[in-house]
C-alpha cells in the first residue's frame, strides 16, 4: 500500500490536483482502476497536508444484471458517500440508435451524467482512475487513427461545466492496480456491456502486450517519452529555434 501511495502522492504533487478546501468526486465504474482509486484518495486524505470532501459516483447505464451493492457496501464500510445515477444509456446507444461505434457515444453520455451528478454535489474536481497504460494506449489510438500526437491530461479544466478533471493514477501501471486490488480483496463489479473486451483500445492494449514481449523495455520507454518534457523532439521545436534565429 505504501508503495501505491507513495506514486498516487507524487502525482498529486507534481501535477497540484487537490487543493485545500477541494470538493472532489470520483466516477467509480466498479472496475479494478476506480475501486483503488477511491481506496487510495480514502486514505491519502487521512494524512494529507490539504483538507477535502470526496464522494463517489456510479452511473448506471442501465444494463440488466449489473449490481453495484459490493461497492456501496465498501463505500459505507470508508465512510465515504455514494449514489448510484440511474439511466437510459445502454437503450439509447445500443437500441434507439443502433450505433455502429457504441463506445464513443456511450463514453460521452456517461461522461455527462458523471458531470452533472458531480456538480449537484457541489464538487469542482472530479477524479477519474485512468492509470499509466491509459495514458499510453490513448497516444497510440490517436497516433493511429487521427494521425495526431495526443494523449489526456493529468488535469483538465472543463470551462464548460466549471469542473477539473484529476487522475491521480497517472503513474500506476495496470499490472500494479490488478495486483493491489487483489491483494487488498477490494469488491469489483464486472461490466456486462456487450462491447467490453472488443473495442479499439483493447486491441491497442494486445499490440502493446506483443511489442513489449519482443522488445521488453518497450513500454517503459514508451511512458518516459510520453511523461518526460525533456524528451520531446519532435519537429515543431526545429520550427520554434527558426523563428528565434529570424528574430
């Protein structure tokens, strides 16, 4: 644990997510990333130089069989509270709509429950448990298929609901989440939509598995470049150094 919250810590630190006073709510899907996201910001505002409020935020796409009592049980047994957002997600994207790509509509409608529930609140920072292969498997996906070098932000102002996005598991990897979650037996609820295990991202993820086994620095090196300013050199610095020497 101390390990876990010693880079969850430094994340904090390094990227100044919480504030004194902050109000944060943590979008808890019921996956491994959300459920030691909210153990560790539990725990890291026992100590924490900064005083904040959390609480914890389900949205309920409306799948059958999906039953998020473990996490209810495990928010009350933290003393943390938690509401569960009842919708129509699953119906809208999979039946109304019929979408032949569900993810990226899906994500955007429970990134807008998300939101307002955070606000009626009262929060001004929402934390999301996107961890270090997120992080990577983002870049690829954007390098991929929108031939852009992006990848999301540690933290994000959204100006539009007046809300921060934080991630504080920026620097746990995901075999070190798997791991702890195990190891601390915290509940998780496995997702039922039709579509998990077969989207872009998870073959992303398999191409990183295959690289990584033929070349098993890969990975590392990969993160470094993305998280590391000074090992940036792409060609827009040549155009930077070009227009100083006009100067």
């Amino acid at each position: 644990m101390q390990k876990l919250l010693s880079k969850f810590r430094r994340a904090v630190n390094d990227y100044k997510m919480i504030n004194d006073g902050d109000n944060i709510s943590i979008g808890l899907s019921g996956g491994k990333d959300s459920i030691l996201l909210l153990a560790l910001l539990a725990k890291y505002r026992t100590f924490s130089p900064e005083k904040f409020n959390i609480h914890a935020i389900t949205v309920d796409m409306g799948i059958k069989g999906m039953d998020f009592t473990p996490i209810k049980e495990y928010c009350d047994s933290i003393g943390v509270d938690y509401v569960i957002e009842k919708t129509d997600i699953y119906e809208i994207v999979f039946n109304a709509r019929n979408e032949s790509n569900p993810c990226s509509l899906c994500a955007k409608m429970r990134r807008g429950a998300l939101n307002n529930v955070a606000k009626s609140f009262g929060s001004n920072k929402l934390a999301l448990g996107h961890n270090a292969d997120d992080i990577l498997d983002t870049f690829l996906m954007s390098l991929f298929y929108e031939g852009r070098l992006s990848t999301f932000m540690p933290v994000s102002y959204m100006s539009r609901m007046d809300i921060t996005l934080i991630r504080p598991l920026l620097y746990l990897e995901e075999t070190e989440i798997k791991g702890a979650v195990e190891r601390l037996n915290l509940p998780i609820v496995k997702s039922l939509c039709p579509e998990d295990k077969h989207t872009e991202r998870e073959h992303i993820k398999d191409m990183v598995k295959m690289i990584n086994k033929e070349i098993p620095i890969a990975k590392d090196r990969m993160l470094s470049a993305i998280l590391s300013p000074d090992r940036y050199n792409l060609i827009d610095k040549c155009m930077t150094y070009k227009k100083k020497a006009d100067e």
